[in-house]
C-alpha cells in the first residue's frame, strides 16, 4: 500500500517525534478537561445517578492509579461464554457493555431508567451486538430468558426488600445454567451516594441476600484507598474459577 513508505518517510523525517508531541499535548488537554468536568458534576450537589467513565479514562485513572473501574468490566467479563446472551441493569453510560461484554456475547441489551444516561450510550458506544433501552427494573425487567445478567454498581440503589423481588426474577429470567453477576461497594460511615437505599456492609452481608435464591454463590472483596468493592457470582449451575468451567485447570 502507498500508506506504508509514506509513513517510513513522515517517520524518518521527524514525523513520528512531531505526532508523539501533539498527542502528549492531547492528553494533556483532555485529563484538564475531564477533571473539570468531575469537579462540576460531582463536587456540587445533587450528583449525577450515573457516571461518565470517560472522566476514569482520560483523568482519574491516571492520577490514582486505581484501577476498580475495570475490574468491573473484566470480573463480569469472566461469566460470560462466547455467544451468550446478556442483559445488563442499570446500565449507566454504556461504557461496559461496549468495552468488555460485546466483545464475547451474542448481544447485550442493555437498560436504565435514567433517559440521560441512555441517549449517552446510545451516542458514544454503538456496536451491532448492543442495544439501549429506558426501564426501570423494578417494574420493566426484560423477559429474557438470558445467559447472564449483569447488576453492575446499582444493588444498592435499592431498599433490602426490592433487592430481594429483584433477584429472585432475575432467576426467573435466567436460562438453565445462567449467571447473575455484578459489583457493590462496601459500607462506610457515610453513604457514597444520596441516593443509595441499602449499602452491604461485608461479603457475608451480600451473600446472604444472594444464597436464597442461588444453588451457587461466590463473593469477593478488593480494596483500595478510597474504596472497599464486593463483587459476587451467582447460579444454579458451575461459577467461573470451577474446575468445571471451560479453560480452568487446577494443577
């Protein structure tokens, strides 16, 4: 192709020192930008319901070092088999769905109640495999049936009895052998969001929620700085990290 001695030249020439340069600058420029951006959305109240995970990539990220935004994506990542069917809760910006689950599901459907968070999505992570939707789960739950359910930094944006009905019809919704996952964050002293209904306050607090409803369950914790996270699995059927599940072994 003509573009291959084209850019042997341009990088021979300095071309490559030049565009390093004006990407550093771009960096630069967007990390101010998207602190700028934190600082009105979430330093004045009320807060957003959902959050632009693009202030993670282009600021945050980078000056904490803190990496629990995409642990998120991957630990959920980790249930989905290839070609599954997925529906994702309370899905906020859309980021998750368009950088770790459309890779390997069939497709993902993807819902929230927040009309701002879905015309968000829909404009800035489109994929053929991903669709957006306004519902609010506690009365619009798709009917599936899927191979996963991802609930994703919303749990606890509902009271201890919703939590409850809910889960048991996303069992419902869930095919033979399906997998509901998902991320929450542990209690501190004062709630990380107004609008939080009911905060975990240990891993065995959520698996207790969780057991009745689910053959299987598996919660773990991570923890950072400005964070404790809980993260959980739970089916009828084998969990991710089973010597079961296709590509573990155990040595």
């Amino acid at each position: 192709m003509w573009l291959v001695p084209v850019a042997r030249v341009a990088r021979d020439y300095g071309g490559l020192a030049v565009i390093k340069a004006v990407n550093r600058g771009l960096r630069a420029f967007t990390a101010a930008t998207h602190r700028v951006q934190m600082m009105l959305e979430w330093s004045i109240e009320p807060n957003p319901e959902w959050f632009d995970h693009f202030i993670d990539q282009y600021h945050q990220w980078y000056r904490s070092r803190i990496p629990y935004p995409w642990e998120r994506g991957l630990f959920n990542l980790l249930a989905i088999r290839q070609g599954a069917s997925v529906l994702e809760l309370c899905c906020g910006d859309g980021f998750n769905a368009h950088h770790f689950y459309s890779i390997r599901a069939e497709r993902v459907h993807s819902v929230d109640f927040d009309p701002k968070a879905i015309a968000h999505a829909k404009r800035h992570f489109r994929a053929p495999n991903v669709t957006y939707a306004v519902a609010d789960i506690r009365k619009d739950l798709p009917p599936g049936p899927f191979d996963n359910i991802i609930w994703d930094a919303a749990i606890e944006h509902f009271t201890e009895a919703e939590i409850g009905r809910l889960i048991g019809e996303i069992r419902r919704r869930l095919k033979t052998g399906g997998i509901l996952s998902g991320y929450t964050l542990v209690k501190e002293e004062h709630k990380a969001h107004h609008d939080h209904e009911y905060e975990f306050e240990s891993p065995e607090d959520l698996a207790r929620v969780l057991k009745p409803h689910f053959r299987n369950v598996l919660v773990w914790q991570t923890n950072y700085p400005t964070r404790r996270n809980l993260y959980f699995f739970a089916s009828d059927s084998t969990l991710p990290f089973d010597t079961q599940w296709p590509g573990v072994l155990r040595a």
